[in-house]
C-alpha cells in the first residue's frame, strides 16, 4: 500500500478542511477502511516506518492510531497495528449469509410532494431577467444599512439578546403602522401589528390559526402558487376562483356551494395577471365576507409600486373593523434577505392571535427591527420608495415598448400599470408556454410560464409568461426580449 499517495490524495480532497496533520492522517486512514481500501485483517505500518514515509512526526501517527483504536476501526497486538474487520460500502450487502440491504428510502413525503411549486425560479437565478419578485438590489442604499444596523446593535442590551415578543418590536410595530395609515389609507393601531418572517410566514400562521383542516379556502385563479402551498400545508381545501380584468369574481351560487372560511386575494396588483379590484368588488367581498363569517386575506406584496394613477388605499381601510387580515413584506420594497413581513389583524383577533403566539413563536433579530425602524421614521424608507417607482416606471416602459414592438402581433400585455412585474398573455390558447419557459431558462432567462399558475379546472389557463422586470436595466431589454420573441415565434410560427 502507498501510504503516501494515500494521504496526499486525501488531503487535495480536504483542502477546504484546515484540519492539523494528525486529524488529516485519521480521516485519511478511516475513510480508506471504511471505503475497504484497508481491509479487516490488513496491518498496519510501524508508528516510525509511516512516520517517515509521510514526512510527519511519529506522535502524530500515534495520535491517528489511538483515535482509531479507540473507535474500533483498528485492533492493537503484540506485532502492531491491524485493521479490524469492517463492512466496507462495496461488500457491506454481499456478505455471505445476508441478504442485501433495501436501498434507502429518499425523497420528500407524498404530501410534501404536493406542496411543491410549479414553474418556481431556482435561487442562482435571481438575478436573471425575468425573475419576478426580485427587486432593483443594486440600487439599494447598503452603506447606510450597515450604519443602521451598527447603529442599532451598539444600543441593545443584553436583556435585548432573550427572546422577544411575539408581536414584534414597538417601535418598528408603530412605523408600520404610521405608513399604512399614509400611504395605504389603513385603520389601525400599532397594537394590530405582528412582524413575521415574510408573506410566506405570515399565510402558514393565517392557515393554522384562522381554519381548520377540511375548511374551504378561495384563492384567485390563476394565483399565487405560495398561497397554495400554504393552504395545502395546512391540510385546507382550495378552490381556484376565476380572475379577469377587474379581479376576483365570485358568484352568488359560489357562496352558497362552497361557503369560504377564508378568501385570499391580492387586489391591488393581482397575482400573476397584475389585474387590479375593482371598487364595487372590493366592497361586496367585504360585505358578503361578513355574511358568511369569512376573512379576507389581503397580500399586498407590491402595491407601494404604482406607475399610472394614484395609489390605492387598501381593502383593509374601506370599513371599520373590516374582516381583513391585512399582509405587507419588506422583501419587494428593501431586499429579499431582509426576511422582515407583517400583518394586520383585526381588533378583536389581536388577543387570541397573541396568546397563540406566545412561547410557541417567539421574535428575535431585534437589531434587524430597530435598525428597519429608524430607516422608516427617518423618512429614508418613503424616499427610497420613490427612487425605486421612478426607476420601476422607466424600466415598465421599456419592457412595454419592446414587447409591443417584438410580439404585439401574437401576445397583450396585462397589469403594468402597478407592481414589479407585468403578464404577457398569448393569443394562442393552446401554446406550450411551459416548454418555451424551459427552454429560455436553458439561455439564462427566467419566465415562468402563466399555465402553471392556474389553480383548479374552473378555466382555460392563460397562456405566456409572467416578467419581473425591476432588476432588468432598460439598456438589457430588447436583448432580453428578442430571446424572448425567438422562444414564442419557434413555438407558434412566423
């Protein structure tokens, strides 16, 4: 055996390891037996004799050789040092008399299967156009972050090192809620405020603690594939509620078939079409949510980004004690990893709400909160919303103008007018927008195809893609949408 060559080869494998020489020689020699390079019976050189072979001080192969014979991998005699008998990865389900082992079971459980998204972008590409949901991250103000943040962890204590409250820090609970009253039209007090760890958060806590398993849940179709998972996870029954170009459309015999416990719905830039609730909608879901005892989940994932018209004021604020719960993130308007969201309970579901939460979910990051706090009050967080809507606005246009100019003949743009990213819906209804999503992904592009995104058998699926365009620059977009125009003219013909 070339002990030699052994360790050399190991210690090339275990450079991102900065292991000291005797804790390499003992990897080394246990993964060789328990690979069966050194088999059971196989002895050993002499302390000295390896010790000089290696170029190592001999108490380091003493070290090796009482580690391992301390874990049973080698047996010490009169003679030396020997291998004792080991099953190795190759002969382990052959040995005489046994039968070989069933292979090990491996995978996700048939329900976490069902609880995986279609179409959804892997992580490497979230700075490809066009992921939706990414924000414009290089143009976020990180050196003054980093002030905030140092700022906030000088002041903290160490009692501010325990677990927190459940709801959230005050102060970061307050900013919120001075913002929505302004820039939202909410009515509320701090004390309605939960922090969470992002929308995604915010619709597991709403699924199990505001319904049962069995209850019926309405979401808009097509939708959020995240609001399914969520309702799924929670072993609650979804029904896809058809979405057209005023939102949201239930009927009246749906109320009575299927009586919602709750109704999820993204009324200010819908998701994925970007349609926009009417007012008339908005007020009879309020009125029939009541009737029925319903809650309306309203996610208002991107609405601080308005490009045409004024804002909107939110559901939640169109009547006192409306049945809304109302859910916000700071993943769009600041950046992903942030991992910072909330929600709006409310009155009468503050206590109950904060009871459920209390030891069982306790807050922390408390630096993180203080530091987003100070950002708000400051009036840095209204500033930078209103350099992110101009840029937004300049890179829309020119996603609109280049798809028009590229594709207008074959596809419409829908929902522009708000948000981060916009629909491009073919004019075919059969077209395979799931292999053209596939191969753009395969050229760097990401469009997740708008079929993947229905939800139940109640309509034909739209048809085209889904395009975040925040983080495209407006010099990348007709590049961008050429490839883009080569996928669906292959597809569908000249």
């Amino acid at each position: 055996m070339d002990y030699q060559l052994l360790f050399s080869r190991f210690a090339a494998q275990a450079e991102a390891a900065p292991w000291p020489r005797q804790r390499q020689l003992h990897e080394c020699l246990r993964q060789a037996i328990r690979q069966g390079t050194l088999g059971g019976g196989v002895r050993l050189p002499a302390s000295r004799t390896l010790a000089h072979e290696l170029g190592i001080a001999r108490n380091t192969v003493l070290y090796a050789y009482d580690q391992l014979a301390t874990e049973g991998f080698v047996r010490p005699d009169r003679r030396g040092t020997v291998v004792a008998p080991w099953p190795s990865a190759a002969n382990a389900n052959t040995a005489a008399g046994h039968r070989p082992a069933p292979a090990l079971r491996t995978g996700l459980s048939r329900r976490a299967q069902a609880l995986q998204l279609t179409g959804s972008a892997e992580v490497a590409d979230a700075a490809a156009a066009f992921t939706p949901g990414v924000p414009a991250l290089q143009d976020f103000p990180l050196t003054l972050w980093r002030r905030l943040l140092e700022r906030a962890w000088s002041q903290l204590r160490k009692p501010q090192l325990n677990y927190a409250d459940p709801q959230g820090e005050a102060t970061l609970r307050e900013a919120i809620a001075n913002h929505l009253r302004v820039a939202r039209g909410a009515l509320l007090e701090p004390g309605q405020v939960f922090i969470t760890d992002g929308t995604q958060h915010s619709l597991d806590l709403v699924a199990h603690a505001f319904a049962d398993a069995g209850d019926t849940v309405w979401i808009e179709s097509p939708g959020y594939q995240g609001a399914l998972a969520a309702f799924k996870g929670a072993q609650l029954k979804p029904i896809g509620m058809v979405v057209d170009a005023q939102g949201i459309a239930p009927s009246a015999a749906d109320w009575q078939r299927h009586r919602p416990k709750l109704v999820y719905i993204t009324p200010s830039h819908q998701y994925p079409t970007g349609s926009v609730l009417s007012m008339e909608r908005r007020l009879a879901l309020i009125a029939q949510a009541r009737a029925a005892s319903a809650l309306l989940i309203e996610d208002d994932y991107d609405s601080e980004f308005r490009h045409d018209g004024p804002p909107l004021s939110c559901m939640q604020g169109l009547a006192t004690d409306a049945p809304v719960l109302y859910l916000g993130t700071f993943s769009k308007t600041l950046f992903p990893a942030l991992r910072i969201g909330f929600m709006v309970v409310p009155a009468a579901l503050v206590a109950p709400l904060r009871q459920l939460l209390h030891g069982r979910s306790p807050r922390g990051r408390v630096a993180e909160q203080w530091a987003l706090a100070e950002f708000m009050h400051s009036g840095q967080f209204s500033l930078h919303l209103r350099r992110m809507r101009r840029l937004y606005r300049q890179r829309r246009d020119a996603l609109v103008a280049e798809l028009t100019r590229q594709l207008g003949d074959v596809a419409d743009v829908h929902g522009g007018s708000a948000g981060m990213h916009l629909a491009l819906r073919l004019r075919d209804p059969h077209a395979d927008d799931v292999s053209m999503s596939l191969w753009l992904r395969a050229r760097g592009v990401v469009a997740p195809a708008l079929s993947q995104h229905a939800i139940g058998q109640r309509t034909q699926p739209w048809r085209g893609f889904l395009l975040g365009y925040a983080q495209v620059p407006v010099e990348q977009m007709p590049e961008r949408v050429q490839l883009l125009a080569r996928a669906v003219r292959a597809a569908t013909g000249p």
